[in-house]
C-alpha cells in the first residue's frame, strides 16, 4: 500500500513538473551560490518556509534527508511528512538530486522526483556553516527554505523570503510548516551508502 501511495504522489507529481519545465524555459536562470561542498549539504534539512508542489501541500513535519550515492554519483533524498496535521500519517517521496559535481560543485542542481524528469533545483544562498538553505526552481513556482533545526531565525528567513521576491517569487504563496518537537538535524545524519 505504501508502494502505490509513493506511485501515486509520484504520477502527481509529473504534471506540475511537466509545466514547471515548461515555464521555467521561459524565465532567467536564478541566481545561485558560486560553491557547494556537497558532503556538507548531507544530512538531515526541515522545511520551513516553503511554496509549494502539490504534493507537498498540507504537509506537517516536513523533512528531507539527503544520502550521497558514490555508485551512482547523486544524492538520494528521503522527504518525509505528516499528512494533514501533525500525528497523520506519514507520507514519503523518495528523490534523487544531481549535484553536477563532487566533492565540490555549483549551487545549480538538478531534482528528480520520478525519471525521466530532472529539474531546476538553484540553491539561492547557503549559510556559511550549512545550517539553513534557500532553494528554487526556475520557474518561481517553488521555493523552499530549510534549516538543520525544526525552525530558524525570523531575520533569516525574512532575508531569504526577500531574496526570492526580488528574483521574482509570489511570496503570498509562502506556507510556514508546523514542526512537532524534532531530535537535531546532526543526530540524524546518514552520509553515504
């Protein structure tokens, strides 16, 4: 059941894809960090602040785990939530995020939520010490901003919310997911396979 439930979110998640590249070839590159260390974007990030796809709409407790994969040279991503309030059910969409390079490489990624489709995954800026993210898709349909933590500071939100309006995002489309009382990020590290 939880196979059919993970094809289901998967098919839905083609459709918004499919258009997001479609606008996305219309609209400017975003701007994006000029270096990642790939292994210090592993680990564990909570969405919190996030405009988002349509499977990702009413989620609570929304985390992404990212694994490096050293035989297929990508990042394997565990995004896991609660559907619909904080104790629902627990909802999970595995992902694959090509990063372009290792051990180092740009802020332009590409996301695969389902092949064959890779999309724009720009990381927007990045926290000197790797504690909070702001990502985006091309297309301004999406936008997330993680932290190592279940929440993060109102300022840094703030400026990276302001970040991604003057790059063109819809900020009334901003959603602030509830977190439930989280272990630290560091406690869940995972690496590699």
């Amino acid at each position: 059941q939880q196979q059919q439930q993970q094809q289901q979110q998967q098919q839905q998640a083609r459709a918004p894809a499919k258009m997001g590249m479609l606008t996305s070839c219309l609209k400017k590159p975003l701007p994006v960090v000029e270096t990642v260390d790939v292994n210090r974007m592993l680990g564990a990030w909570y969405v919190v602040a996030v405009i988002p796809t349509p499977f990702e709409k009413n989620a609570y407790n929304p985390i992404e785990k990212y694994t490096w994969d050293a035989s297929k040279k990508r990042i394997d991503v565990d995004f896991k939530f609660n559907k619909g309030s904080l104790n629902g059910p627990i909802s999970s969409i595995p992902q694959k995020i090509y990063t372009g390079g290792y051990p180092t490489s740009t802020g332009r990624w590409a996301a695969s939520p389902a092949w064959p489709l890779k999309l724009d995954y720009s990381i927007m800026d990045l926290a000197e010490d790797y504690s909070w993210v702001v990502v985006g898709h091309r297309s301004r349909s999406f936008l997330w901003v993680m932290s190592r933590q279940t929440n993060l500071e109102r300022s840094i939100v703030d400026a990276g919310l302001d970040l991604a309006k003057k790059n063109g995002f819809d900020l009334s489309k901003v959603q602030y997911p509830e977190h439930s009382d989280a272990p630290d990020a560091d406690a869940a590290r995972n690496h590699t396979k």
